[in-house]
C-alpha cells in the first residue's frame, strides 16, 4: 500500500502550529514504522505489542500535556489530541494503552495525588518504566458507577479495600491500579500498587475486539480486616 | 475531570481508524477493476468515499475546536461527549463502508479494516456509551436529566 499521506479535504494543517504539525507527523512515522508492520501479528494473538512501550514513551506519548518536571512533553491539548489520532490509526488497542497510561493514570495523580505521589509515579509512568491501569467498571456497574460496591476503610495509616472491578485495560500488566471506591458512601480514587495482598488480575479470554490490549477478568481486592 | 482527559483523546483517536480505513479504501478502489472500470469509478462506491471523507473532515473540525477550546480553559465536559459521541459512531460507519468496498478481501487480516471495525465495538461501549453521551449532551439542552 502507498504511504499514509493524511486526510485533509479542508486544508485543517492551516489551522495548526508548526509545532502542532511536528508532534503529529512524529507520531506518524512511528506508527508507518513500528505499529502497523506488527499489530496484525498481535492482533490474531492477542497480545500486547509491549515492544513498542520504549518507543511510545521516547516520543512524549505518556503524559504529554504534564509538565516537563516530571518528564513529560508539556504539549497543549491539540498537539495530544493529534498523537491520539496517529496512534489509533495503526490501532486502537495500543491507542487504548497510551490513553490509559496518560488520561486515566497519569492525569489523576497529577491533578489529585500528593507531592510524594507525584514525584514517585509520573516520571515511571512518563518513561513506561511502569505501567498503569484505571479500575471504575464492576461486575454489576458500568454505566452506572455511582452504584458501585467496593468499599475503602481507613485503617493502621492506610485503606483498605474490598471489592471486584471487571473490564480494566492495562488490568493484567499494571504496577500501579488507580482503584474508585466508596469511603463512607463518597467515591474517592485509590492508589493501589501491584504485590499488594489479595491483588489478583487473571487475563479475560475470548475478546473479538482490542485483541492487541490486555483486558483482565476481574480485578479482586480482598484485603478484608477479618 | 479524568474520564474527560482520557474521552477527550478518543474523539480525536478514532478519526484515526476512520482515516485508516478511508485511505485503504481509496487505493482499493482505484485499482480494483470490475466490469472493465475501477470501482472507484461507479457511483455508489463514489458515494461511500465521499461519506467518508466527509464524516472524517466533520470530526477533525470538532476535535479541533473542542481542543482549542481546551487549551484556552472553557471546554465544558459535554462538549466532549458530542465529540465522543459523533466520532466514534461515524467512524464505525466508515469501517463497515470500507469493508464493502473491498469486497471479500475486506474481511482478511491483509487489510486493517475488520480489526479497526471490530476495536471500534469497544470503542464505542467505553468511556462513557454512546447512549450515555447522548443523555449527558440531552440534559445539558433540555434541562431533563433523562438516565432513570
Ligand atoms: C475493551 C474494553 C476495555 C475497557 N476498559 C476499561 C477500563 O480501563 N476501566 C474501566 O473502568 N472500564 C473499562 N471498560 C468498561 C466500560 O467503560 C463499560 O463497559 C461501559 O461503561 C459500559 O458498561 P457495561 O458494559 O456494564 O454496560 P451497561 O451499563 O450494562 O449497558 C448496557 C447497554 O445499556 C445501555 N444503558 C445503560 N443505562 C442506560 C440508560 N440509563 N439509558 C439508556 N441506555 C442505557 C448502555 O448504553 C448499553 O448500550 C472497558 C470496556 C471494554 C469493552
């Protein structure tokens, strides 16, 4: 097939920075190079092309709107959105990741977290030296999370959570879980790291779609006081 | 606020499927010759690609302003949801017209088009729905909060 020369009827470019175009055709060449000559490979498997993280974070993927002191792009707003658009065009799935990394993981800390938490995640996250999942989904509550039903208690300086969420991208190959639950009856954002006790996230088998992400089954917190 | 950072990158991401598809489609239909013409030259393929560009040329005029609208502060989160939600809806349109055009070759793995259609099922399911955005962007003009 001839190179990808992008799709623009409206003569948009015009409307973007030089910088704006820069990230974008970044962005391009990696996915001409390095996605799209391996993702069917993934994709009839079903795993994830985790290869490319090193690449991904090389060009600023993870976290490219946070500041530069965590070591990340510090972009606006368009020139991530533009990423995302280049990513997904060699797939979804591996769009799926970086979204998670950046949007759900690494955004939340940033704008919730402590300075300790901060200073610890982003600049891993950054790197892809570890990666990040993001758990709202349950069993029985998806479009509706307020329902939820894992629960957090304060306890000995830390929480302590029980409960099962289902659905989560990244779930199966996380460090770091940013985990909703309940504390008395208010949804508050957990950071629960991988090795903690009663973690557990088995791989979901059977998926006709994002075959090249990894989905878990469940992911369990049985972390019960009794 | 979290779930905007991560929906306001789908609305862009999946222009990217939808162009994937258009482009491969495009190539397909000038160069496969039926009835001693290429395809591209009938007009109900015509017909699909300029759907198709068009859908595309849409979504990237709404993510760019909803992006700029971003950078300068005043994007409100049901902005985002008409962009999710118009995006991802069309882009599987796109997928399955692309699929169409290239015959039965569109369902082999040789091409990206029923990995991107397939992908774009979940797509549209997370993050929020495209019902879900529908009622968010609902109550925003109607005032009726119509999920119960
Ligand atoms: C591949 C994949 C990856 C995912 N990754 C993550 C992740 O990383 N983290 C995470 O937390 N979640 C994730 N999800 C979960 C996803 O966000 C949920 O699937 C989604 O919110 C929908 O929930 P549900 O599947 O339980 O569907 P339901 O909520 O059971 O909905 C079923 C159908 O009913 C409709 N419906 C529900 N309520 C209403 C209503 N009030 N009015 C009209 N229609 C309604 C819905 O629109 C849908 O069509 C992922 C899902 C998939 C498929």
């Amino acid at each position: 097939m001839a190179k990808f020369q992008g799709v623009d009827y409206y003569n948009i470019d015009s409307l973007l920075s030089e910088d704006e175009i820069l990230v974008r055709n970044t962005v391009r060449e990696f996915v001409d190079e390095q996605v799209i000559p391996i993702i069917e490979k993934h994709n009839r498997a079903g795993t994830f092309p985790f290869d490319l993280i090193k690449g991904m974070a090389d060009i600023g993927l993870f976290g490219a709107t946070l500041p530069a002191k965590y070591g990340c792009a510090e972009l606006n707003n368009v020139a991530y959105g533009l990423m995302m658009q280049e990513l997904e065009r060699g797939d979804s799935g591996v769009r799926s990741f970086a979204s998670v990394q950046s949007g759900l993981v690494m955004y939340p800390i940033y704008q919730f977290g402590s300075e300790e938490q901060k200073d610890y995640w982003l600049p891993k996250l950054a790197k892809g030296e570890k990666i990040g999942c993001f758990g709202l989904t349950e069993p029985d509550f998806g479009s509706n999370p307020g329902g939820m039903i894992t629960r957090a208690e304060k306890k000995d300086g830390g929480y302590v959570l029980n409960g099962a969420k289902m659905w989560i991208t990244n779930g199966t190959i996380a460090d770091v879980a940013v985990v909703w639950a309940k504390l008395d009856g208010v949804v508050r954002g957990f950071l629960v790291e991988k090795g903690t006790k009663g973690f557990t996230a088995p791989e979901m088998h059977g998926k006709h779609s994002l075959r090249a992400s990894v989905t878990p089954k469940r992911i369990c917190f049985r972390n019960r006081k009794d | 606020m979290c779930l905007s950072q991560a929906r306001y990158g789908i609305a862009w991401g999946v222009i990217g499927s939808a162009m994937a598809c258009y482009d491969s489609s495009l190539q397909y239909a000038k160069s496969r010759i039926q009835f001693g013409k290429p395809i591209a030259a009938f007009q109900m393929t015509q017909e699909k690609l300029v759907h198709m560009v068009t859908e595309i040329t849409k979504a990237q005029l709404l993510c760019l302003q909803l992006g700029r609208l971003k950078d300068q502060g005043k994007m409100k989160f049901t902005q985002i949801s008409m962009a999710k939600r118009n995006n991802v809806y069309f882009a599987l349109e796109i997928a399955r017209m692309a699929r169409a055009i290239h015959g039965a070759n569109g369902i082999l793995d040789e091409y990206p088009i029923m990995r991107h259609a397939a992908n774009l099922e979940s797509v549209i399911t997370y993050e929020g729905t495209h019902e879900m955005h529908t009622l968010i962007i609902g109550e925003d003009i109607t005032g009726h909060a119509a999920f119960m």
